[in-house]
C-alpha cells in the first residue's frame, strides 16, 4: 500500500491516468472495430473517434506536461480492459451485418458512458483544484465523448 493520501490534489491525478490508459487502449481497439462494422456511417463514426481518442490522449499528456510533476502512464485502466473484452466477444460472434453493427454500438456506448463517468469527475476536480486550463482540457474531451455517444444514438 502507497501512503495514506491526505490531499484531493494527491487522489486528482488517478483518473488522469485511468483515463489516460482507457484511451490507449482504445487507440488500438478501435481500428478492429472499424472492421468489423458494415453500415459506413458506423464506420467513419468508429475511424472520426479514433482521430479524437489520439487528441484525447495528448490533451491528457500535456495536463502532466505543465504540472511538470510526473507521466499519466503506469496505471492499467481494468474497467476499460474489460469493456473491450466484450467488445471482441461481441466481434467473434456470428451474426448477420445489421445485427453486430447493433451488438458493436452498444458496446461501443458503454465505452462512451464510462469515460463521460471518468472525464467529469476529473473535469469537476480539476476546477475544485483551481487548475483551470487543466478542467478545460478536460471539458473539450467530455464534449467529445458526449457528441460521440449522442452519434451513436442517432446511427443506431
Ligand atoms: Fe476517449
Ligand atoms: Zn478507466
Ligand atoms: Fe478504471
Ligand atoms: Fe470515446
């Protein structure tokens, strides 16, 4: 066990790098997805938020850049390992097109609403810190993450 936190300012910086491990990981699930959708909506939504999960990642990065205080890596987010888990349990099932584009956007919308969980938590103590660039950052990044859940709604 690490020492007994006594600080938020200590406990802030574990949902940056939850958050910043959940984006690797997706930085190489989505392309998988992108494969296995058909319908090309579906497809240019998964590849368009593979461009924002690579942005998402740097804007995470330069939030522990000018802390000039430590790396966002060296903590595995498990919560997102086992989102994409199921995500290719999903992908190895047989199932006509139209069915697992269903069955890939409802896994993909749970990937969405775990890191809205993750991003508003960081964006509010960021603010509650004072760390006002850092909480901006990370609103951009909730915004993306709504506006991708909010897409997947409509193409569902
Ligand atoms: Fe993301
Ligand atoms: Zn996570
Ligand atoms: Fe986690
Ligand atoms: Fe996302």
């Amino acid at each position: 066990m690490a020492k007994k936190m006594t600080s938020l300012d200590e406990l802030y910086v574990d949902p940056l790098k939850d958050l910043y491990s959940a984006e690797n990981q997706l930085i190489n699930a989505l392309p998988k997805m992108v494969k296995a959708a058909s319908a090309s909506d579906l497809r240019d939504a998964f590849e368009g938020h593979l461009r924002q999960t690579k942005h998402q990642a740097e804007r995470i990065e330069r939030i522990f850049a000018d802390r000039r205080n430590g790396s966002p890596k060296g903590k595995k987010c498990v919560a997102m390992e086992g989102l994409i888990e199921e995500g290719k349990e999903v992908m190895q099932e047989d199932m006509e097109e139209d069915v697992m584009d269903a069955a890939l956007i409802a896994a993909a919308q749970k990937v969405e609403h775990y890191e809205i969980a993750g991003y508003g938590t960081a964006r509010t103590w960021a603010q509650q810190l004072g760390y006002d660039r850092a909480a901006e950052l990370l609103q951009e990044t909730l915004e993306d993450e709504s506006a991708a859940n909010e897409k997947l709604t409509h193409i569902a």
